[in-house]
C-alpha cells in the first residue's frame, strides 16, 4: 500500500476511477459532506475485512478501493497508510467479537467449566479466522496493531486465571501452559495445518487442558464434587 500511495503521489494524486467520483461537491452542506466521508471509511474498512476473509490476506489499496467501490484516492484521503487501515480493521473486529462473548464461570464443575471455555475459545478463533491470521502476519510491522493485539492476549491470559484460579493457584508453568494450549496460534494450528474441524480441534484442547487442570484440582470438583 505504501508503494501504491508513492505511485499516486507521483501522477499527482489523479483519481483512478470509482463510484464515489461525481460532480464537485464544493457547495454541499458540512453534514452531508462528513456523513458521506463516514461512509466511505465505512467502506473501505469493510473492503479490507471481506478480502481478509476471503482468504487474501494481504490486499493491495487498489483491490481493495475495487471492492469498496470507491476511488483510489479515496482511500489514500481516509487512511494514512496499512498501519492505519489494518488498526482500524482490527478495532471494528474487535467490536463485533462482543455479540458472541459470554461470560465463562469461575466456580461449578471443572468439566462445566472448560466445557464453556473451550466453546468460548472456540466461537472466537472462528470468529477472527483469516483476519486474525492477516493481523499476526502484520503485527511485526506495525506498533499500533501490536499493542492491539497484546492487549487482547492479556484479556484472554485473565480469562485463563479467574477461570481456573482454583486449579492453578501456585503453579505458574501450569498457567503458561494453559496460555500456550488455548492460544489463537495453537488454534490455527489444528484447524488450519492438521486440518481438524471444529469439534475435533475442541476434542484435542480439551485433552490436553483436562490433565493440567485436574492436575491442580485433586479431582474434587471434576464433576460436582462426586
């Protein structure tokens, strides 16, 4: 995107086509001009997010102003560059992952309660699929993203630890591995490398969580205590 924006740059910023192109709009009121600007970076957001998961993952700004159906300028006019667009990606994604979070209990049944974390790791990795794939393979080069996506690393640890508090209090290689086996990495791993589907991936998670957490639990609280 960076050598696309030069480009344009050098041929003096002309449009290369698009439906956004129309008569000057020098006289339109001030909403109406920022309403449209919305949209447009609306848009193109959406573009770079229905590209990532159709599977490119590393789009040009041309395709996606193409699947946008704006000009080229438009996106240069909305986003400084990759970093910027890839951020403000990653933040409506992040936004969307709230309609299918549930709030996982911290106390029950230990086999209740990985039932509900692996179903909620599951829900989420499948969620962010291709754009979470397309936002790992950024990351190195962007400060912005990385800091996006360490936080979200950082929740997801927390989630780790209230979750199973009883089972690894005191043990912090437990909890390391805990973070390792229900990671976003491992998880792409097994779907995408060795090919397993959903449930078959969640069969393998939970084998391996199962031993490490009732490694911590003596067994007490597998199954209600019995």
């Amino acid at each position: 995107m960076a050598a696309e924006r030069a480009a344009h740059a050098r041929r003096g910023g002309a449009d290369t086509g698009g439906p956004d192109r129309g008569p000057d709009r020098g006289n339109e009121p001030r909403d109406g001009r920022a309403a449209r600007s919305q949209r447009t970076r609306e848009a193109v957001v959406q573009a770079l997010l229905d590209l990532l998961r159709a599977g490119n993952l590393r789009p040009t700004a041309r395709e996606i102003a193409e699947r946008a159906g704006v000009s080229l300028r438009s996106v240069y006019t909305h986003f400084d560059d990759v970093e910027d667009l890839f951020c403000a990606a990653a933040t409506e994604e992040v936004a969307s992952l709230a309609a299918i979070l549930r709030l996982v209990p911290s106390d029950g049944p230990l086999d209740a309660r990985m039932d509900a974390f692996i179903a909620q790791r599951a829900r989420i990795w499948e969620a962010l699929g291709p754009v979470g794939r397309a936002a790992a393979l950024q990351e190195p080069f962007s400060r912005s993203l990385s800091r996006m996506l360490a936080s979200g690393r950082a929740r997801a640890r927390a989630e780790i630890e209230r979750v199973f508090a009883a089972e690894l209090a005191g043990r912090a290689d437990a909890v390391e591995a805990v973070d390792l086996i229900a990671s976003e990495s491992a998880w792409q791993q097994l779907r995408t490398h060795q090919g397993l589907d959903v449930t078959a991936a969640s069969a393998v998670l939970r084998g391996a969580l199962e031993p490490l957490l009732e490694a911590g639990s003596g067994g007490h609280q597998r199954r209600g205590g019995q």
